[in-house]
C-alpha cells in the first residue's frame, strides 16, 4: 500500500481475510486511532473477490498522524467474528518526522 496522509479522503483500505466472507450480512472496520479513541467504518466484502473486505475513506477517518489499529469485524447468520488487526501509519504533510507521535 502506498503511503496514506492525514485527512486523506478516498483513500481504499482492501483487506485479504483467506476465506470467502461473501455469507457475511454485516462488515465493519473497527478502528483505533493514534490518540486512543475508537471507530467504526462501514465496510462491504469486495465484489471482485469473495476474500477480501473494502473501505473507502471518507471525512475525519483519517484525521490524526499516526499509527492506527483496524480490525475487521464480521457478523454471519450464525456467528460474529473478528478478523486479524493490521496497523496502518497515516503521515503528515510533507511527510514531517517531526510531526508523528512518539508512542512510549
């Protein structure tokens, strides 16, 4: 994946989950943001392969420099399951160092 800058806004967040998914009647993204809250986005199983979950940026998604922890969250007829996390690290402008967060 190519770098992703803050408060970018159409930026499409594809994940490969290793089994179809296409059964699943709810998709979400749960997302952990650099300063510690949390988020929910919308997701939808990718209509050219029945493996992978899809995501478009919208407004304030992402809107913090930093690392952020996005775990897949699926809901079936019978089950709700939770997909690995991946990290995700969102740049500043002019990709400053100065600008990212030291996490201790």
């Amino acid at each position: 994946m190519a770098k992703v800058y803050l408060d970018a806004v159409g930026t499409i967040i594809r994940l490969n989950m290793g089994t179809d998914v296409s059964a699943a009647t709810v998709v979400l993204f749960n997302a952990y943001k650099p300063d510690g809250t949390e988020d929910e986005w919308t997701a939808a199983v990718d209509g050219e392969d029945e493996e992978a979950l899809i995501y478009t940026t919208v407004a304030d998604d992402l809107d913090q420099v930093g690392e952020y922890l996005i775990q897949p969250a699926l809901t079936f007829a019978a089950a709700e399951l939770l997909g690995d996390t991946v990290r995700l690290v969102v740049h500043p402008p002019y990709d400053r160092a100065d600008m990212i967060p030291v996490v201790v």
